[in-house]
C-alpha cells in the first residue's frame, strides 16, 4: 500500500492530524505560559493548527516543516484565515535534520518522532534550534495498558508491544535523556474517535468521487477494517500525548 498517499487521502480533511482537538491545543498553548513573540519550530507541522492558533491567541511567531505539499498549502490558507501569515511560516519540506537560523523558545515534534530516528534523537536534533532555557515538546504515543499480544499491538498500529512505553515509563525516559518534564497534556477517547473516525467519512468521500481510481481497491479495503481496527484496539490500549520538557 502507498501508505504516503493513503495518509494524504484519509487525512485531507483534518485540521489536525494526531488525537489532540481544538481545545487540548488551547490547554497546552496556557500551560506552556507562552509569551508574545516566543518564537516556535514545529517539526512535521502538518495542516498548521497549533501554530496559527497559538500567533492567533498569544502573539507567537514560528515556522512549520512538512513533508506534505497538501498540508504545507493547508497550513498557509489557515494562517490567512487567522490573520496571522505574517507571523508563521510554512515550509514544504524533508524535517530530517532541519536546524532553524534563529534560535526559538519552543521546539516542537509532535507525533513525528520518526523525523529524528525516534524519541531521543528528536530531541537531539529539536535542542540544536533552541535558546537556553528554552521549551522542547514532544508528541507521543504511550500504552494505556501493555497489550498481552504481538498481535494486539499490531492492531495499534505498532510493529511491537516494545515500540511504545506505558505512562509513567515514558515520564522517566525523559528524565533518563536528561530533561525536567515540566507540563503534559493527553489525548482522551473523543480526540481519538475525531482523529481516526473523521478518516472513514473522508475515504467514503473519495471513494465516491473516484471510483476508478486505481487507488479505490486499497482505500475501500481500509474503509472495511479501520473503524472496526480502531474501536478493537486503538480506543482500549494506546494514548498518547504532548510533554514539555526542559533541560536539567
């Protein structure tokens, strides 16, 4: 399967694209006590969610890099619609080793840690772009509870039960990477139920304006098994999460 250009289907309609909502991103922008004119990094910035609305309702400044052309082009019409194109930036790119000119107060990667080579090494690479004293955030999946079965972590989305750590282990690993976690914010079912549920109209959608498409056999495939998939598995074992940290 193209799993790039499924993705770019299933999600071409969503805002954001991890099981945060509208109002987690608020909850997270207060937390953080963002100050006008902080200045944000967002590596796989997606459809640009968090940082308009966080130039929108604290004067933040900040540039975006993503791999989709949709999204990137998304994320810009956002920041019209916000009144905020002159503060954030949107960049259709490879986030891979990217390292911004200007030191930020905020560098995040949220639910693309396969950016940096995982966890560890996106931190890694996020501190190269920030000041002292700075924020890194991390957006995270974690096991609600272990999954008994290789196969019900594969039903997650995993390749492994080992992939993803529960709560309190992913807390400490931060702390082991050397870094203060500072704030948290966690996704619930109903951010879970947005984020995957809204694919299944979005597909249904395509497959109706596409029926020829070559492309329709995978998605009618996935339209059968995701909403079963995600009620079985995703709803009862994996959260996930954003995590502020600062460096000890």
């Amino acid at each position: 399967m193209d799993i790039s250009r499924i993705f770019t289907i299933s999600e071409s309609n969503h805002r954001i694209h991890n099981p945060f909502t509208e109002d987690k991103y608020a909850t997270l922008g207060a937390a953080l006590r963002l100050e006008p004119g902080t200045r944000v990094l967002d590596l796989g910035s997606g459809s640009g969610e968090m940082l308009c609305t966080w130039a929108r309702d604290h004067g933040i400044s900040g540039i975006g890099i993503d791999m989709s052309p949709l999204f990137t082009e998304q994320a810009r019409r956002r920041a019209g619609e916000l009144g905020v194109a002159d503060r954030v930036e949107f960049i259709h790119g490879d986030a891979a080793g990217y390292i911004a000119e200007e030191k930020v107060g905020v560098a995040a990667c949220i639910g693309a840690t396969w950016i940096g080579g995982g966890v560890g090494g996106s931190i890694d690479l996020l501190a190269r772009s920030l000041c002292v004293g700075g924020i890194i955030l991390i957006g995270e999946p974690f096991w609600l509870r272990l999954p008994p079965t290789e196969e019900i972590a594969k039903g997650c989305g995993a390749q492994s039960v080992s992939d993803f750590l529960v709560l309190p282990d992913r807390v400490a690993s931060f702390g082991d990477l050397g870094y203060d976690v500072v704030e948290m914010v966690l996704a619930d079912r109903d951010g879970w139920d947005r984020y995957e549920a809204a694919k299944w109209l979005t597909m249904r959608r395509w497959l109706d304006a596409n029926p020829g498409d070559e492309f329709a056999r995978e998605v009618r495939s996935l339209l059968r098994s995701e909403p079963v998939r995600h009620v079985t598995y995703t709803r009862e074992y994996l959260g996930w999460g954003v995590f502020a940290l600062l460096a000890r």
